[in-house]
C-alpha cells in the first residue's frame, strides 16, 4: 500500500555535484546567503545568480551544472564553518 517513491534521476554524472548542493541545503536547512558564506570561508567568491542557477532543477534554461570545484570547496567551507 505505500506509494512509490520517484527515482533520483541523474542524467550524467557533472550533474551529482548539483544534486550534493541541493540535499545539503535542504538537509542543513541553508539560506542562499548562508551557503555563500560558506563558500567565501572556503576562499571561493560566486554571485547569488550564479548559485540560484546551479541549485535549479536540470532544464531550466538558467541551469548551470556545478563542478567539481564549488562542491569540493563547499564541503571544505563546510568542515571549516562546523570545527570553529
């Protein structure tokens, strides 16, 4: 009787850094604002454009795939923010 849940669909692999981003906001209850902290403890400096475009849906015709770089330095950001 459960209802079944959608799978994670995953296009190609550049776009798992953009899924990565997106869980972890939601999974840490993040702002926009709070997630470019992050990313400036880290020593990387992005617009609030260029993020929204990363965390939108793959499609969207401003999507822009994360790489490598934003999430590596994210979850360095991360670790950094969370051990002070």
């Amino acid at each position: 009787g459960q209802p079944e849940r959608p799978s994670l669909s995953i296009k190609n692999n550049e776009s798992i850094n953009n899924i990565i981003l997106k869980k972890l906001k939601i999974a840490l209850a993040l702002t926009s604002e709070d997630m470019l902290s992050i990313l400036e403890e880290a020593g990387v400096t992005i617009s609030k454009g260029e993020l929204s475009a990363v965390l939108r849906k793959e499609g969207h015709k401003n999507y822009k795939e994360c790489g490598d770089r934003y999430a590596r330095n994210f979850l360095k950001g991360l670790a950094l923010k969370h051990r002070a």
